[in-house]
C-alpha cells in the first residue's frame, strides 16, 4: 500500500467495458513527509476522492481485491482518503486542518 496525493483526473472515451463509469485519478506517490516522487499513476477510485487529497493506493492484484473492482482491468486503485499522517513522532498531516 502506498502514500499517493490526487494531483487530477484522467477522461478516457475509449476504454475497456468494465472501466466504463470508473472514475480514474492522477495520483503522485509521496513520502510520509508529504514530499513528492514524481512517481506517477493512474488509479481507478472506489473510494470518491478528489484533487488535493491524500489516498492509500493498492497495486498488482490487490487493486482488485475489493468487491467493486473484482472484475476490473486495473493495476492501482485507491482505497482509502488518509485523515491523518504521523511520522517518527510528529503529525505530518492531518485532514481536518486543510
């Protein structure tokens, strides 16, 4: 699982039948410090993420693991909105104070 920030969304008209009505984010992959890698990908969400906000992404087959994605042709998808990040003692992030 890992750290990844919503930097924008991905339109794609021409795509496989079980992507269709599947919300694809640009996601960032960042460290526990919220700084970025410049590591990109495309994550289907099953969650309602938006831009700006920071995600748990799964990749490989455990993209696929949860019910709405068992079908699904995807290598990453986000799982889950962090409402908070603490790192080596300090609270690096924290949802409620955006």
């Amino acid at each position: 699982m890992d750290l990844a920030r919503v930097e924008g969304t991905i339109v794609s008209t021409a795509k496989n039948e079980r992507l269709k009505s599947r919300k694809l984010l640009l996601v960032n992959l960042i460290e526990p410090d919220l700084k970025p890698s410049k590591n990109y990908l495309v994550a289907v969400d099953s969650v309602g993420a938006g831009t700006g906000e920071i995600v748990l992404v799964v990749k490989g087959s455990s993209a696929r693991q949860s019910a709405d994605l068992a079908n699904v042709p995807t290598d990453a998808s986000i799982v889950g909105i962090v409402d908070s990040i603490e790192h080596l003692g300090i609270v690096k992030f924290r949802k409620s104070d955006k």
